[in-house]
C-alpha cells in the first residue's frame, strides 16, 4: 500500500508529488490512468511516502508504473495544483530522468490505462493534469522552462 506524504495544515494538507520527464528520441514518455471512464495523461511518478527523498521516491514510482529504472537527475520545474472548491491541494516537483534498464511494461495498479513516448506535436491535444501541455512542448524545443510556474489546475 502506498502512502502519500503530505505537508500538514491543520485540517488540511498539501501532497508533495514528483514526477519524471523522460525523453528518448525528441519523443515523452507520458502514462495514462483511467478513473470513473475518464482517460487522461500524466508525468510518470506518485506521491511520496514519509522519510523517503523526492529522487527515491521518482525511482519507485518508475519501477511501480512502468517496470524500469532510471537516472534522476535536475529538477526542472514545479507548480501547484490548488482546487479552487478547497479540496485538494498538490505541490508538483518534476525531475529530468533518463532510462537506465527494464522493459517498460504497465503497472498493475488498476488506475494505470497505458504508456507511451509522444512527439512535440502530439502533446497540445492530450488531456494532461496538471495541464503543462505547453511547458512540455517548449522544453521538447530545446527551450528553457520557467522553474516554478505557478498555480495549475483543470476546471
């Protein structure tokens, strides 16, 4: 069982989740998770679990969703996901990683819907939460991403 780690507020708390921009052939690997019907695409990665680092954290999540190891290296950007009805609140932290082994397989967590690495073109039209659709195709052009960029969510 995985649990979250979150930064306490009283009642409420903020999710700490870190995520992976993996690129191979100018092409990033983005995972899909289908809940209640909806498909929509994601960074690969996952909340931490408490006392373990926000690289260890990526690695498991790499092994966990896809089945392969990878090399963590520089953060490259963060941003928040504040719900404007107040109910969830999610810090995400994005690394560069690189594949270092494995065979990517999907997960067997139930949430997990399919894989796959998508050119700079293909990226605009996906449903992707946070919506960093543009940050992403910016970065696959070889152009430098504004590290923190700010509140992020999909009404």
């Amino acid at each position: 069982m995985l649990f979250d780690f979150f930064i306490n507020h009283g009642s409420r708390r903020v999710r700490v989740r870190v995520s992976g921009l993996l690129i191979e052939h100018d092409a990033l690997l983005l995972i899909a998770h289908k809940k209640r019907g909806k498909v929509y695409w994601l960074l690969p990665g996952g909340g931490m679990n408490y006392g373990e680092s926000m690289t260890r954290a990526l690695e498991r999540e790499f092994r966990e969703e896809l089945g392969v190891t990878v090399n963590v290296h520089d953060p490259m950007f963060i941003g928040d996901s504040i719900d404007p009805r107040g109910r969830r609140h999610i810090l995400n932290v994005t690394f560069r990683c690189t594949y270092r082994e494995g065979e990517y397989l999907l997960g067997r967590d139930r949430r997990l819907y399919d894989f796959g690495f998508f050119k700079k073109e293909e990226i605009p039209d996906k449903l992707l939460y946070p919506p960093i659709n543009s940050t992403l195709v910016s970065i696959l052009n070889n152009k430098k991403s504004e590290l923190y960029l700010g509140s992020l969510w999909l009404v």
